[in-house]
C-alpha cells in the first residue's frame, strides 16, 4: 500500500514539473493553457510600489534568519 501511495506521489510530483515548465515562447504552460500573460503580473512591494526581486527577497530572508537566531541567543 505504501508502495503505491509512493508512486502515486512520483507521478503527480512529476506532472506538477512538467505543468509548470516553460515552453518555448518562455512562457510557462499554466499560463499558457489559461491566457494570461505572466509579464503583466509583477509582484509589487505593496509599501512602496516598486517591483519586488529576487534579490530583495533574499536579503529579507537573510534579515529574519539573523534576526531568528538572535531571538533564540536571548531565550
């Protein structure tokens, strides 16, 4: 029985991959299926309007890990 459950998993592990690889026009197949258009859906800082990067989500990401571990040393 886990077996199958294992394999179930695999498969739709894998389905959700392919659903969601790009195609050759760099737009990914979700979107494509759908119509929209993913440059036209920027994720924007709701603060101050400016488009959020991935760079920016990593330094807030680094900022909460430090800030985690400091409240940890204070316990």
């Amino acid at each position: 029985m886990n077996r199958k459950i294992a394999i179930a998993g695999a498969i739709a592990a894998l389905v959700a991959v392919v659903a969601i690889s790009q195609t050759n026009e760099g737009q990914s197949t979700l979107a494509w299926i759908s119509g929209e258009d993913p440059q036209d859906k920027v994720l924007t800082n709701p603060n101050n309007g400016q488009p959020v990067t991935l760079e920016a989500v990593q330094k807030e990401a680094e900022w909460r890990k430090d800030t985690a571990e400091q409240l940890r040393k204070l316990d």
